[in-house]
C-alpha cells in the first residue's frame, strides 16, 4: 500500500488479472527457460506465459499468462499462498523487470540511502555487506535506509533518479521515495579500505551483474546495456573494498565530497565558458 496512487482517472499502463485457482492454463508455445523455481513459454510472438514456484519447493505458486502489451492474467494457486509475502510476487509474478527498460528504467541489487538529498545506493552481490554499510552511515553520519534491497533508476528531465520499489528482501525497510543519484558504491570485502574511480569494462560488469534483466530477451538486454553505459558516463560509479568500520565511512565520504566538489567546479567552469562566448559575441 506505500506505493498505492490515484489513477482513477488516468489509464493505466499496463493491467494485471488477479484469481486464485487451483488449475493453470496449459502451457503453450515454445518453452525459452527451463529452472526449478521457472518455466516460460514464448506464446504468439514476443507474448509470455509464466510458471513460478520457490527455489526447493515442488511445483507452482503462480501463473502470469500475458494476453498483449497491455494486459496479463494472474493466477494464484490457494493452497500455496498462506506464507506467501510481497517480494516473490513483485520479483517474479508480475514480471515487471521485463517492462522496466522501454520505461528507461533498472532495478538494481542495491541498499539506497538518503544522505544530503542524494540517493547513495552500495550495490553488491547478497552476503558481501550492503545493509551493513547502510547501517554504519546512519550511525556515522546520520543518513536513512530508503529501501534495504532494491531500487529504481530512471532517467527524469535528463537527471538519473533512485526510486523507491516494492522490494526490501530481508531488510524490511521499503519506503517510496525519489532522490537524485548522487553515486553507486560497488562493494568487496577488504582487510583495508581502497576506492578505485575507474569506469573499467570490470566496473560495468559488477554494475550489470546486480541489475535484473532477463537473459532470455535480446531487445530487454540491448536496452539495458545501453541504459547501463549511459549511467556510468554520468553519475559517479566506483567500487569499494571496504571494511565493517568507521574508517570506511569516513573514507567514502571524503571521496563523495571530492566528487561533489569536482562536478561543481567543471560546472562553474562551463558555466563561465558560456558565459564569455555569449560576451564575446
């Protein structure tokens, strides 16, 4: 409900079909993906048909049948949903990372802070310390989990912009907020603390890995390597050895001032470059 809005008025973008059964539609098409939690069939076209369960449990929770590019059916099996929580539904059943890139937006694996009006997001993959980083800048420096597992990036008035998302993972902090990007830390464990600033081919493979996609469609992978270039050209994206102190802290917040310092100098730069042309002429 933290993301519930007033659209009474305004056509939705896409509508989603909800009803408990017992009994799926049968599978159709051509099967594209085959795992223990997944299985999708290629209906007419580009259209999609969904079979999802949970990783060591036999069988399917739910069924997301796609009838065009606007509209999906929703099955949910009744004897399978007691403990069923919103995560496993917005990661998986309603499939929204396949809408998200011709939207020019990701989700990314990321804890997303709030410190100076700036979205912080430590990006890593699960075990290596992202709510634990989160929760020594609110003990250093006072900052605010926004969401402790996922968030939306989307480019607004030509600015990239963290968003809040139906996810938290094992966090439980899921807020709807909007911050403009500041910067994405790529986290490792260390013994010391070292930041490199170098927007390497490795740089973007540990940002792309921790972005979800799905492999199996070539449009939604183009888009979001295009997407994900676009990023590291412009926000700031670095990685992190890090350790679990205040020495890391203070480290990362020195080399977020001097970025913070250095965008604004090339801007005052720019600005007065403009400003004597326009002089000059």
């Amino acid at each position: 409900m933290l993301f519930e809005t007033d659209r009474r008025h305004i056509p939705a973008d896409y509508r989603y079909q909800l009803s408990l059964s017992g009994h799926f539609p049968a599978p159709e098409g051509i099967c594209i993906v085959r795992r223990p939690d997944l299985t999708v069939f290629r209906v007419s076209g580009h259209l999609e048909c969904r079979y999802i369960g949970i990783s060591g449990i036999p069988g399917y929770y739910g069924c997301c049948q796609e009838h065009s590019d606007l509209e999906a059916r929703i099955f949910l099996h009744p004897d399978r949903i007691e403990n069923l929580n919103s995560d496993p539904v917005f990661v998986s059943l309603f499939a929204l990372e396949r809408r998200m890139p011709a939207k020019n937006a990701l989700i990314l694996h990321c804890a997303y802070i709030s410190y100076k009006n700036q979205a912080i997001l430590f990006s890593a993959p699960s075990g290596i310390g992202k709510t634990t980083q989160a929760r020594l800048w609110e003990k250093y420096r006072g900052s605010r989990t926004v969401n402790g597992d996922r968030a939306l990036l989307r480019i607004k008035d030509g600015q990239w912009h963290a968003e809040g998302w139906p996810v938290c993972g094992t966090s439980g902090i899921c807020r709807n907020e909007v911050l403009p990007l500041g910067a994405i830390v790529l986290l490792s464990q260390g013994t010391h603390d070292k930041i490199s600033f170098t927007k390497s081919s490795e740089t973007f493979k540990l940002l792309y890995a921790q972005i979800t996609v799905n492999s199996w469609q070539a449009n939604a992978i183009r888009r979001t390597i295009c997407l994900s270039e676009h990023l590291l050209q412009t926000v700031p994206v670095f990685q992190f050895q890090c350790t679990i102190s205040g020495h890391a802290v203070d480290k990362l917040d020195h080399a977020l001032q001097f970025i913070t310092e250095a965008s604004y100098e090339n801007n005052l730069c720019r600005n007065l470059s403009a400003h004597s042309a326009g002089t000059d002429s």
